[in-house]
C-alpha cells in the first residue's frame, strides 16, 4: 500500500483546495500595499501574480471564474 493510498483512504485527509476568493484577496492586498509602498504598480503586481494560479486548482463559487476574478482585480488595482 502506498503512502498516498494510506493517506487518502486509511486517514481520510484529504487536501484541502484554497479558496479562490480569499487566494484573490490576498494578491490584491498584497498588490495595494505594494502600491503605498511605493515598491511598483499595484495592476502589473496583481496581474503577475493572479496569471501564476491560471492553471492551479482553486475552490471557485458559482458566481466565480478565474477570468470574472482576473477582470475585478484589474478594475480595483487600476483606481490606485
């Protein structure tokens, strides 16, 4: 038996998908403080960065895509 089998099966723990909404919050928080930070602008930090989790496994409510989430991150990070 594998150690990954055992794992999943045996213990039952199984990974746990972040959010999509808090991973956003996150990298949107991260790009506004960059901007008072005066360390670069807050569009081109948020877009590198939410570009990066294109392809990862996020747990997206109905109401959510990772294009919809992309496109409100622009709109927020564009006023500042």
């Amino acid at each position: 038996m594998s150690e990954q089998y055992r794992l999943y099966y045996i213990e039952n723990l199984k990974p746990k998908i972040p959010s999509a909404g808090l991973v956003f919050g996150q990298i949107l928080h991260q790009a506004l403080a960059a901007s008072f930070g005066k360390q670069g602008d807050p569009l081109e930090f948020f877009q590198n960065h939410w570009n990066l989790l294109k392809d990862v496994q996020l747990d997206y409510s109905k109401k959510e895509s990772w294009a919809n989430l992309g496109s409100v991150g622009k709109g927020f990070s564009k006023n500042f």
